[in-house]
C-alpha cells in the first residue's frame, strides 16, 4: 500500500551504510520507516531524515516495516541544527515527542500540530524563551497523558488555591495554604502565586498563537520543578532527555 502523510523526524538511526531508520510523528501518531540509501551523498532523501525536518512524505507499507519513497519538505528547520541551544532544546522536545506519542493511528492531531508549532516557535526564537517553551509543551504533554491536575484548584479541598500554596510531590497537584496546615512539609515545596493560573494557562494555549509571556526567574523555577517532577512521577516518563537538556544549558551559561 502506498500512502503519503505529513510528518516530522523525531528520530533517525543509521541502518547499515547507506540508509536509516526514521521516527515520524503524524497527525494520527508515530510510525517508523526506513530511507533506503538516505546517507549516500546524493540521496534526495537525505534532508528529509534530518531531525525536526517536516513534510510530506510517501510510504510504502507492506510486511513489517516501510519504506520512504519520497519527501516533499516544507520545512528542514536548518537553525534548529545549527545553534547550540536550539539544538539541545529540540532534541529534547523529539524525544518527549517520542516518548509520548502512540503510534499511528491512535494519537490525537494536537499532538502533532502542538509540537510542530513548538519546533517553529523554537526556531524563529520570537517571543517565548526556549525554557518557557518547554513547560508549555511539557504541561500539554501531562494533560495527554492524564497526568493533569485541576492546576487551579487545590487537589485536597477542591477549593481556590488560597495562599501559601505548595506543589505537593506525592499527590502530584497544588494544595492550598489552610490544607497544608496537615501536609507533611517534607513533601512539598511553596510556589509563587501565578503558578496555577500559569500552568492552566500552558496547558490550554495554542501553540500557534502563542504571544509573549513573561515569567519571573521564581516562578520558572517553580514551573521547572513541577512539570519535571510530574512528568516522571505521574506521566511515567522517566527518560534521561531533561538531564542531558539541563547539563548543556548549564553549560552554556559558564562560558
Ligand atoms: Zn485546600
């Protein structure tokens, strides 16, 4: 059967000399295909196995795994490849996609267009921070996955999250100041006051519209924490991309 769908590279691996294993994300999920002969010089499919590249592609799908046999690109996203930064944020945001996705065909389509949305936001460095960028895209990915929380409510009494409010790690949810009079205090953090409108707000927003947000070093700190700690406790995503993300930036930051 011979298909086309849009997609984007979350991931590529080198099969045997010439060709590669690539990871599209589509609109209805992920699905892995082969690129006979993509690494030799000349191959027109070579661009279109480049990590966060996007476009149409047409595959052949018989036993077992596909092939590619063509790629009209709409976009190779060079910058995404060529800055330190981006580079080390995109790889993260793939291997969330990666992590996240179902396969085709069971995937919503926000999933795609959301995280299509992110890599162009990402690469025309407008407005969002890359940082901010990535708890928008990771408090989406915990509503995906179920592992939301009403983020303006607190998760004991239901009620508005009067302050001091804290982010409770094993109840995975905000608490508010009178319920934390019983909360063990070892297990919680305060957060800033914005943090729960903040995170509705992330989480509902579409990407594409994004406009400017501004956050204070605080609060970013809080959200970081949160949406880490939630990702691995309670979506169940445990992979090693944030760490790797966390010790590039540090890097960066020293020079
Ligand atoms: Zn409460």
């Amino acid at each position: 059967m011979l298909y086309n769908t849009d997609a984007v590279v979350v991931k590529t691996v080198r099969y045997g000399e010439h060709s590669a294993i690539v990871t599209l994300l589509t609109p209805s999920g992920l699905v892995s295909a082969m690129a006979k002969g993509a690494l030799k010089p000349q191959s027109r499919l070579a661009a279109g196995t480049r990590l966060c590249a996007q476009g149409t592609y047409f595959l052949y799908q018989g036993h077992g795994m596909g092939d590619i046999r063509q790629v009209q690109l709409t976009a190779s996203r060079r910058r995404l490849h060529e800055d330190i930064e981006a580079a080390a944020y995109a790889a993260y945001f793939c291997d969330l996609a990666l992590v996240s996705t179902p396969e085709r065909p069971h995937a919503p389509k926000a999933m795609f267009t959301q995280f299509s949305a992110v890599l162009d936001a990402l690469e025309l460095r407008d407005e969002t921070p890359p940082d901010l960028l990535a708890r928008v895209y990771e408090a989406k990915i915990c509503s995906w996955l179920g592992a939301s929380p009403n983020w303006e409510r607190c998760i004991r009494c239901m009620g508005p999250l009067v302050p001091p409010a804290a982010y409770h790690m094993t109840e995975g949810g905000l608490v508010c100041g009178p319920c934390r009079r019983d909360v063990d205090r070892s297990a919680e953090f305060v957060v800033p006051e914005r943090t729960g409108r903040l995170l509705t707000a992330f989480t509902e927003v579409d990407v594409r519209r994004l406009g400017r947000i501004q956050v204070s070093p605080p609060t970013r700190r809080s959200l970081d924490a949160i949406l880490s700690h939630q990702l691995r406790e309670f979506a169940g995503l445990h992979g090693k991309a944030k760490d790797v993300l966390d010790q590039i930036i540090r890097s960066l930051r020293l020079d």
